[in-house]
C-alpha cells in the first residue's frame, strides 16, 4: 500500500498496546525545560526573523544545488516550534511510520503481536520514548519531516508534501553560546534544514521508498518479539564496546545490536540515504561565502569546537541512541557529494535524484567512484 493509499491514523485504526505514543508525547513536553526565557515581543521577532531567514535560504539552496525542485515547494510548509511541539510531531511521525507493522503483525500473527505488546508494554515503552523525545527536542535545531501529511486528513490539507520544523528556543540557546551573530546563524541553518525540503521535492518517490523500507524493518524487528529480551540483554552488555569481529555494532545505538542480518541490511541501505541527504545538506551550507552569512567562517569553527566539548553523560547518550552515526553521516555524506561534484559537474550528480536506483550504498558512500561507475558510467 502506497503512502498516498495508507489511511491516516486514527483512534479507531490505531493498534493499541505497543506505544502510547501520545503519552510519550505528552511527557516529553513535561521533562523537557522550554528554553530561554524572552518576553513575548522578543520571542515573536525571533520567530519572524526564522520565517524571514526560511524563506530567504529557498533561493540559495537553488543556486548552489541546481535543483529545479526548489522553485515550487507549496506542498510542504514551514513551521516555528518549540521543544514540545517538536517531540508531538515526531512522536506522530513514529506512529505513522510504526502503524502499518504493528497491524501487520496483529492481523497475521496474533500471538506474536501479544509478545511484543508483553515485551515493550505500552506504557511502560512511551515513558522511555518520552526520555528520548525530550533529550532530543533539546538538540534539534530543524528537521523536515516528510510524513507529516500522512497524521491525519487534517494534516494531508495542510502540508501534503511535509512539513519543515526550526526548533526556535534550540537555535536561540545556540546562538547565544556560540556569541554569534543571530540573523547570520539562522539563515545558515535554514539553509541546510530547507535543503532536506527541496531533496524531497526533487526526488517525489523518496518518501514512499522510505517508507517501504522502514516498514520492513520495523515489521523484521516485530515479528521476533520473542527474541527481544535475550537482544535487549546482549545490547546494553556490548554498548561500552564492539560487536563480534570488529564489528561497530554499537555506534547504531541499541536498535543496531537488536537486529539481524536481513535487518541490518535495511539499515545499511537507509544509513546510506541518510548519509545522502545530511551530506548533500551540508555541501550547502558549506557552498555559502561571506557574501551571504558574512559570519559564515566563525560560525563553522565555533559550532564545530562546541561538538567537542560535549560533557561525558552527553555523550554516552548520543552514543545510546546512535546519535555519533549521525554525525559521521554529516561528514562521510558530505565527503560523497563533493567527490562526485568535483569528479563529474552538479548536473550530473543530480541524477541521484531521479530513481531509487540512483541512490548510493553504504559501500559507495565510502567509495564515491563506484557509484559514478554504476549509475553514470564513463564520462
């Protein structure tokens, strides 16, 4: 079933038992402190300077990209949040993305489905989501979120396409202790958030391909519920270290140990995408001069130099959550896009977005001409 054919969730399609992701939701926002404080005056200029500077990057994103997408993004929109409305949105996204294995799993296997629902105990599992959600919704500068027409009939009115997020009090905090100018910083993470924007715009069928493919997975992880607690086990036990063989295992967070050879096949593939696109996002950023963010330079060095002073409970739980794969994947993406670039023009590098069949592996990633042979060919 295509996205545009999945029904949205709804109270009455729900499968309830595996995550109350409402709950999580809901006690997200409770743990998480909301941010600087501001009056509502200066709170509403920062967010019109956010739009102003989202708007403005549209234009940048197209010129360095090449890509035609970014003249017409009216599918999708752009949204100020704060930390709570960031963790409601995805908390929806998940379910949207969970929705389909967890009937699929009901309906086909029944007892199955009763063992997942024991072992994660919904409850129990949305408190642990919410611990999540929260750290997370105080990091996230912006996300875009292409799943978000599918929450519900409402939601497919209002941005068919996604939706794209700038965490307000995040950038906030950020700026003020980086002691960088404040409209260059926003426009410069604009610039890599509506980047994500224009990727989806470009490449239509991404989204369902993503979709398909964590179905998979979430449906390969569901159906071995009765595994999970002897995986669970062997996961927390491997986190300070490595997997058999020299094997990272543990820089994909707890979920990485949890799976199969089927399962992290899945994965590799989608770390290849996500290592696509947070790359090529940041190919933009770094396309930008001085003649558009004159601070550009400070910002770059100070915003790296403050990732290396992450306290040690930080970082252990960026490393629980898989969050120290991500940033390589800015880094290695990065390094992909500008090999093909160099190698072979902008023009033809943006064949990667016609097809699934254009997208890079894990092993091309890491090996730029392999994919140049095998989707471009000789020059």
């Amino acid at each position: 079933m295509s996205a545009a054919q999945r029904p949205p969730v709804t109270p009455e399609t729900e499968a309830p038992g595996i995550v109350r992701w409402d709950l999580a939701a809901s006690a997200a926002a409770r743990l998480t402190p909301p941010g600087p404080r501001m009056s509502a005056r200066a709170m509403q200029a920062a967010v019109a300077s956010l739009r102003r500077h989202a708007e403005a990057s549209v234009d940048h994103v197209h010129r360095i990209t090449g890509l035609e997408a970014a003249r017409d993004l009216r599918d999708s929109t752009v949204l100020v949040v704060d930390r709570a409305g960031w963790s409601k949105a995805n908390a929806q996204a998940f379910e949207v993305l969970m929705e389909p294995a967890v009937e699929a799993l009901r309906r086909r296997r029944p007892e199955q489905f009763g063992a997942a629902a024991t072992a994660l105990g919904g409850t129990a599992t949305a408190m642990e989501m919410a611990a999540v959600l929260g750290f997370l919704s105080a990091k996230v500068l912006g996300q875009y979120d292409p799943y978000a027409g599918l929450v519900s009939a409402v939601a497919a009115q209002r941005h068919p396409g996604g939706r794209l997020m700038l965490v307000a009090p995040n950038i906030l905090t950020v700026e003020r202790e980086l002691n960088v100018e404040p409209e260059d910083f926003r426009l410069w993470v604009c610039l890599h958030e509506q980047t994500h924007r224009v990727q989806f715009a470009a490449a239509p069928w991404l989204r369902e391909h993503m979709i398909e493919q964590i179905n998979e997975l979430a449906d390969s992880l569901m159906g071995h519920a009765e595994t999970l607690g002897a995986r669970l086990t062997e996961a927390v036990r491997s986190l300070p270290g490595r997997g058999s063989a020299g094997e990272p295992k543990a820089s994909l967070g707890v979920v990485g140990l949890l799976m199969g050879r089927r399962e992290r096949e899945v994965l590799s593939h989608l770390t290849a995408v996500m290592s696509l696109l947070e790359g090529h996002a940041n190919f933009v950023m770094d396309g930008v001069d001085a003649s558009v963010v004159p601070s550009v330079k400070t910002i770059r060095r100070r915003f790296e130099r403050r990732s290396e002073l992450q306290g040690s409970l930080d970082r252990f739980i960026r490393r629980l959550l898989g969050m120290d794969a991500k940033m390589r994947q800015y880094s290695d993406g990065q390094q992909f896009v500008s090999t093909v670039v160099e190698a072979v023009g902008l023009e033809r590098f943006n064949r990667i977005w016609e097809a699934p069949e254009h997208l890079p592996t894990e092993a091309e990633i890491h090996a730029p001409e392999r994919w140049i042979e095998r989707v471009l060919g000789p020059a």
